[in-house]
C-alpha cells in the first residue's frame, strides 16, 4: 500500500466517525445504569451479591459492636473507627458502631465480607465530595440512610456504534 | 552463543566511582562527567509526562542517543514489605495498587499462590469466572497502553478512540465486581461474588462490539504509514538479545520468541480454550506495538470462549476460616501472563497470618533491561517510540 492511499485510509476511518453519535456521557445530568443494589454480602454461604461498591449502608437494628469490621479496615484503609451512639439496643450493650471515614477509605468491601450479623452492606452511592475533610466523615446516623441516586443512562450499541442515550 | 552483552555501551554512571561522602556528589546525571565536549546529557523525567514517574539519563551526540541510563524508583511503594504485616486477605487490596489498570492479572498469582500454601480446591465455576476477569483486564489496560502509545507519537485520535472503547470494558468489570479499576475481586479460594443477572448477554454483546472496534484501529493506527515510518526499524532486539536480556511478555514474543505463559503453563482453565500466543519476527518497535493489539482479539475469543464454557451454576468461593494460616514453612511460586508479560509471585509462609516474605516479580522492570541496549544509536525522536514499546508500567516497576 502506497503512502498516499495509507494516509487517505487513515483520514477517511476518521471521517466516518463524524457521523456517529457521540460515545461520552454528559455526566452530572446523566448517570450510568448499574446492576442492582450495591454490593452485598451473606455470611451463610460466604458468597457476595455484585453490585456497586459505593458508599455504605449500617442497619442499626441488626449491629452488634463486634468491631470486625474495623478489623478487617486495620490492614487495608483504617477507615473505620468505633463510635459511642446515644441509642440502646439490647444486642449492642457498649452501644459503639462504625463511623467511616471516605477520605481514607478504599472501598474495598472486605468489612461488608468481615460482617456476620448482615449489618453491612454497601451502596451504589459514589458521589461523596465534600469541602472539608471533616464531611468525609459519616458517622453512624449517617450511614443509616438509604442514599437515592439516579440511574437513568445504559450504553446502547447498535450498527452505527454506541452511545450513552 | 557469545556471553558478553549484545551492544557493548559503557553507562556515565557506572564509568566514575562516586564518592557520595565528598560534599561535591551530586546525583548521576547532575554531576558533570569527564566526557567528550560534543556530549551532552539530557534528563528526561521524573516530572516529563511522557517517561512516567521515572527518569531517563541519556547522552545525546547531536540527534543521537549514546547511552541511556534508565533510573527507576521514583514510585517506590514498599509493596513487599508492607505484604509482610497484612494477612492473607488484606493484602489483596494494596497489592493491586502498582498497575491499577490490570488489577486483577497483578493478584492472579498471588491468589494462586495462597491457595497452594493453604491447600484449598477452587469451585470451576470461579475459575472461569477469574479467566473472564484476568481477559477483560488484559485489554483493560492494552487499550491504556495504547492510548499513550498514540499521544506519545502524537497521534491524538488514538488516544481518544482507546480511552473511549475502554469504557465499555470497564463498565462490564463494574457490573461484574462493582468497582470500575481496582477491583480486589480475587481471593484465595475463587472469586468475591458471582455474576450479576443478565451479565453474558451484555458481556458477549459489548464483547462482539468491541472486537469490532479494536479491528478498525488498523486503519486509522496500524497500517498509517506516518506511524510505520516512525516505528518500524527503530529499536531492533534480535530473539538472542531478547533471551538473554530476560525481557518477556509482547516484547519477546515480538522478537520471535514463542512465550505465552498461558500456553507454555496453563493455570486455572486455561488449556480448555482455543487461542493463538500472537509471535512477531520483526522485532522492532512497531512488532512490539501490534503485538499487544493482536492479543485483544485473543483475548475477546477466549472470553467468549469462556462464557459459553461455564457451568451454569454453582459456588463461586471457598469458604474460609477469618485468619487463614499456612500449614509450616513452605514456598510457593506461581506466575501468569499478565498484559505486560509474565508476573510472577514468590511467597515464603511460616505458619502464621501473614506471609514471611512475598516478593513480585514483575515484568515491567524486566523489559526496562532493555531500553539502553535499544536505545543507542537512535534519533532521540525515536526515544519514545522505543521507550512506550517495551509495555513499561513504572510504578508496577517499583512495586
């Protein structure tokens, strides 16, 4: 192949993408469709459920103050420090649980894996910027609530190519 | 076969002992060398966007490089050592960390490792489910590679088209582990969580996409003959240079050497699928950039391969004790083709928690032998034409 019909090849392949909707997402007014809940996992059978490792979700109902969770986060991040909570429940006599805090976190998902009591799980929640460094720190009511995030963008392939629509 | 070093070069560095005492040191390459007034030394890094976190001390006479003295250890993270204070399960998060775009080759033969020291069987259904993730990853971080391949030679389109199509791989990886880069999604005893609903029907149809856009690079990429002038015949490594330097990966198979861990060692379930190790005579920069692109669509065959292989049902993981312990004093290494090459993990165990000694051997630093013998007598416009063709990842070097 000659220089000159390898150059018009190369200029032409680029020249059909033109036509082709565009591939990337307009981000905070799209966002990507994901599988499901976050992730998650049963300590019956030592299997985690896929989903997104977002931010975590804490069941005050079910948590006991073992501290494995912050255990688990000893080798890997030490994200999770326990926490006195004024609330009394008959399971959890020292009334501490995890406090996280995103700036060191990794998300992981080994002190989802740690918990035993179902306590833990994890959320498709990723958008956790904050200004100062003290908003990185959820503390335990914090952790109870159950984050809404929009989900409306899949990719879409079809002949032409794909996009985001 | 001579035993002396393919191209005798002398390195600045090493010509002069430096007393480090004299508080006239200063660092290799700073320090004025007693050569020839025509000779002059460039530093190419640490900060230059386009050598890594690494520096490059070349001597260059006019255009042409004399000597290069390739200086690593800028990202130096301690790795190794830090594995010696975290069991078994929490090193897997930061011991994915030196190539964050192939996370889940890095942990392969760690993971492997484990499982022999500990004694466990994996379930096969989370062996092709590792096969899937360890395949996506390798053209994960190809399409990486590519991409600043292409901005390296100044070739804009190819950075943009590979960082979009990546896209659609890491979305898979993030449908399948829930993270898009760092996955830890291996563990001793198979993988962290089974597939989504739905998952092979997206993952074979973004697949099928994906092999059908990798396939037009070549127009736009490969068969330019602006790049195959830039690359072709610059930075030759003859197949008895490329054994006895010990580089491997593409780099060897692209000098010809027939070499794919894959093949030659099959791990996991490997020897069950039907796909080519892709091996180049050329040896020159341009075999070493095409070799990695005609892994991909091995890689896409396999991963189809392996979605239609897998057993429809059944446990992903072994369920383990909370403090996995080796059974005495035992020594174990497993290695995998990774995207860079072969990645080797060497563990020592004594009987407790944490390993004794873990050591990685990595193939970025092996190809990065090369570079000074591939480096001389080129233009220095060709530096880094050469230099992103050995599939050098530095903070993987570092480790």
């Amino acid at each position: 192949m000659g220089t000159a019909t390898g150059i018009i090849r190369a200029l032409n392949s680029g020249i059909k993408h033109l036509a082709i909707k565009r591939f990337t997402l307009r981000y905070p007014e799209e966002k990507l469709k994901f599988v499901g809940d976050g992730y998650q996992y049963d300590p019956s059978t030592g299997v985690g459920i896929a989903g997104l490792k977002g931010r975590h979700m804490l069941f005050h109902d079910k948590c006991t103050g073992c501290q494995l969770c912050a255990i688990a986060c000893e080798g890997v991040a030490e994200a999770i420090a326990m926490v006195k909570v004024p609330e009394e429940h008959k399971h959890n006599k020292k009334a501490i649980m995890p406090q996280i805090d995103y700036g060191k976190c990794v998300f992981c998902g080994l002190c989802v894996d740690a918990c035993p009591f179902y306590a833990l799980y994890m959320t498709n929640d990723y958008e956790l910027c904050s200004f100062s460094k003290e908003g990185l720190i959820y503390t335990p009511a914090q952790l109870q609530v159950k984050p809404y995030v929009a989900q409306d963008v899949d990719i879409i392939i079809t002949d032409r190519g794909a996009s985001h629509g | 076969m001579t035993t002396e070093l393919p191209r005798d070069i002398k390195l600045a560095s090493s010509e002069k002992q430096i007393d480090q005492s004299s508080s006239n040191w200063l660092p290799p390459g700073l320090a004025l060398q007693k050569v020839d007034e025509k000779i002059m030394t460039l530093n190419v890094g640490p900060q230059h966007p386009g050598s890594g976190h690494m520096r490059l001390i070349i001597q260059i006479d006019g255009d042409y490089i004399v000597a290069c003295d390739p200086d690593p250890g800028y990202v130096h993270r301690g790795e190794e050592k830090m594995a010696e204070y975290r069991n078994y399960i929490t090193n897997i998060p930061h011991l994915e960390r030196p190539v964050i775009h192939d996370s889940c080759n890095i942990l392969y033969p760690y993971v492997l490792g484990v499982e022999e020291l500990l004694g466990i069987e994996v379930p096969e259904r989370a062996k092709y489910l590792r096969v899937i993730g360890a395949e996506i990853n390798r053209c994960i971080y190809i399409m990486y590679w590519l991409a600043i391949y292409g901005i390296f030679l100044g070739h804009s389109t190819m950075f943009m088209w590979p960082t979009g199509d990546r896209e659609l791989l890491i979305d898979l990886m993030e449908k399948m582990t829930g993270a898009r880069v760092t996955h830890s999604h291996f563990v001793p005893g198979g993988v962290r969580n089974d597939l989504p609903a739905n998952f092979e029907d997206v993952c074979l149809r973004q697949v099928n996409y994906f092999e059908k856009r990798i396939k037009e690079y070549a127009a736009v990429f490969y068969d330019n003959p602006i790049l195959i002038s830039r690359t072709k015949d610059t930075g030759v490594l003859s197949r008895q240079d490329a054994i006895r330097l010990g580089t491997t990966g593409s780099v060897l198979r692209a000098s010809g050497v027939d070499f794919d861990v894959r093949k030659k060692e099959p791990y996991d379930v490997y020897d069950e699928f039907d796909f080519e190790s892709i091996v180049m005579k050329e040896g020159d920069s341009y075999a070493r950039s095409k070799v990695p692109w005609l892994d991909m669509m091995e890689s896409c065959r396999i991963i189809k391969q392996a979605l239609e292989k897998i057993p429809k049902s059944g446990s992903v993981r072994v369920k383990l004790k909370p403090n996995p312990k080796g059974k005495g004093f035992d020594t174990v290494y497993k290695r995998v083709e990774s995207g860079r090459g072969s990645l080797g993990c060497y563990i020592v165990s004594d009987a407790k928690p944490e390993p004794y000694r873990l050591k990685l051997s990595v193939p970025s630093f092996r190809n990065l032998i090369a570079l000074p013998y591939l480096l001389k007598g080129e233009k220095l416009g060709n530096m880094p034409a050469v230099y992103w063709s050995l599939n050098y990842w530095p903070v993987e070097a570092d480790r």
